[in-house]
C-alpha cells in the first residue's frame, strides 16, 4: 500500500548576483482537496506501487502550483535578465530534487493559455501539455454595477434584476463581513454540503480552524459575504484579494433552507463579487470553470487552461507518456474524457 504523503511545501529559489531571480512553489502531492495528478493519470499511481513493491523509492509528483488557485506560476524578479534560463535552470533543479526522493513525475498542472513562456519553453524542457478545463475570468470596466447590468444583453439584463429582486422578496440579505471567526463552524459547515455533493467518500478538508487562520493571517486579502435568512447564515462567497485581481475562492449553502427561485447562489458568487470589484478597483476577477453558460452570459471570457507533465523515470515513464497522448488525442477527436475517469463531478464545486 503507497502510504499517504502531507503537501509540504518546497520553494525553488533562484538568485542571480546576489538577487532573487525567480520562485516556484512546488510540492510532492499525495493528498489534495480536489484531485490529485495521480488521480488524472491513474497509471502514475500504479507505476509508483510496482516500485514501491520493488523496494524502490517512490514518492508522489512533484507539482508546481498553488493549491486551489488553479494557476501553475513561476514568479520572476525584477532583475531576472533571462527568464528562460532562468526556467531552464529551475526545471533542472527540479529534475534533480525528483531522483532524490523517487518521484517519477513533475509537473505544472494548471498553465494558463496565456502564459507565454511556460507554454512555449515547458514543451522544450521535455514536458508534454495536454488542454485541460477551462476557467472564466471578468475583466472590470464599469464605474458602477448598474453600468455593468447594462453592458448585458437585453435578456440577461432581465434575468440580474429579476433574480436580485427575488432574493430580497424570499427574506434573504447579503451582508459583508469582516471579522468572521465567531461564525467559522458555520462556514465549515455550509462548505461541506457543497462538498459532500460533488465529492462523494471524501472528507471536507476545510474546517472551522481552516477559516479561523483565514480570519487571523489573511484577513485584509479576504473579502466575505454572507447570505441571511430570519438572521441565520443560509449561504456564503469567500474571495481572495492580490492586488488588482480578486480570485472567488469557495461558497457554502444551507440546501434545505432555500428555493430554486431565491437565487442565492447568483446573487452571492457574482453579484455581491462583481459589486465589490467595481467600488474597490479591482480589475479582474476569477470566476474558475463549469457552468460555462451562466458565466459567459454574465460578461465573462474563458480562459484555457492546460496541465504539462514530465516523466522522471525511464523505465515506466514512456508507458505513462503514451497514456498521456492517448488521452490528448482522444480530447482532440471530441471524446469525453471526464466522464471516462469520473472525475467531472469531484471537481464540479471546485470551480464553481
């Protein structure tokens, strides 16, 4: 039995002269709140069982993200001279830190289709992409959510409106708050029915300290809503601030104590968003995927996003490479492959 690794972090950094060069936040990933690599290529998992049944060091991929943002990144310095040596030069320590510790893969699972250099030099540091879903992100024009309303087409500009009306006729308030410690069980709460929808057989990894700590480190990059119904929490939005870029990280609901006609969810994971975006000046927000429609018709734009693997290990590495382009080539003949490794709804909440 592969035993279950902790995510600890690794942070690859690189100086030049004396000065930082660029970062990249890596771990071995042997658990995760969604899904795994290993879990998107199950014949990952199994050749690191057959070495580690051959008294072989084998340890989960190391991947190069941070957990639930969905973004792979390389962050550079201002005084990086040559970002793809600089790349080349962390891809191969990378490489070396994998032959340590028995990794048989690296990867940088979630490039964005516009990020220029990972999507041209990765190919060329022996990784192989692959397109893997898409997010949505909102680009923030507007001097105020009315204006906004209004860059909507006709139909959609009815549909705001009605279902903002609607949620103040069924009794429910959307309140912002700012410290939300006393209330922290009950986001865990919310956020484990919609968990434990989509995710069936796995434990709702954030908790009440999860929010606390939240609370605690990250509070002025936190934005929150609440929805309230006879002065109890029925729902929330919770959302990242870095900079100019606000990223709509997780919601929460009480199921039995709403209607499909109340419209809380619209009303808390766009509407109370897009309203705080406009009045503090924030220039995107990251709205992740599914639910294509919904988002394209609330203004949004799709962003691609794709996973680039590496195999360390060259004598089981060339089987999971040709099981990775069967994949790619049965994504690109239109197969669903989603629902072939049932992955589609453990991944549904994540990025709604």
């Amino acid at each position: 039995m592969v035993k279950p690794f902790e995510a600890f972090p690794n942070h690859f950094v690189i100086y030049e002269e004396g000065h930082l060069a660029a970062i990249a936040l890596c771990f071995l990933e042997g658990t995760s709140q969604y899904a795994t690599l290993e879990e998107y290529v199950p014949l990952a998992r199994a050749a690191r069982l057959v070495r580690s049944r051959l008294g072989l060091r084998a340890c989960p991929p190391l991947v190069c993200y941070s957990p639930s943002s969905f973004h792979s990144r390389v962050l550079f310095g201002g005084g990086c001279d040559d970002r793809r040596e600089t790349l080349r030069l962390l891809s191969r320590n990378m490489d070396a830190y994998c032959r340590r510790h028995g990794a048989l893969l690296s990867a940088f699972p979630y490039v964005s289709e516009r990020d220029a250099l990972l999507m041209e030099e990765l190919p060329r540091l022996g990784y192989l992409g692959s397109p893997l879903f898409d997010t949505f992100y909102l680009d923030i024009r507007w001097r105020t959510f009315e204006g906004y309303v209004s860059s909507l087409d006709s139909g959609m500009r009815h549909s705001v409106r009605r279902e903002i009306r609607k949620c103040g006729q069924h009794g429910i308030s959307i309140e912002r708050i700012q410290d939300f410690a006393p209330i922290s069980r009950e986001l865990s709460a919310l956020y484990s029915n919609l968990f434990t929808k989509y995710n069936k057989g796995k434990v709702c990894p954030l908790s009440s300290k999860f929010f606390n700590g939240l609370n605690t480190c990250a509070r002025d990059k936190t934005n929150l809503f609440v929805a309230r119904k006879d002065h109890d929490i029925v729902g929330f939005s919770l959302s990242l601030r870095q900079s100019d870029v606000l990223d709509v990280y997780v919601s929460g609901f009480d199921y039995g104590r709403q209607a499909k006609t109340d419209f809380t969810y619209f009303n808390l994971v766009y509407y109370a968003q897009i309203d705080l975006a406009i009045q503090e000046g924030i220039r995107r927000i990251h709205f992740r995927g599914a639910s294509d429609e919904a988002k394209l018709r609330r203004g949004c734009k799709r962003e691609r996003m794709y996973m680039f693997i590496k195999t360390q290990d060259w004598t089981l590495g060339p089987l999971i490479i040709q099981c990775l382009r069967l994949v790619n080539n049965m994504r690109l003949h239109g197969i669903d492959v989603a629902s072939i490794t049932g992955h589609r709804a453990r991944h549904a909440d994540r990025l709604e």
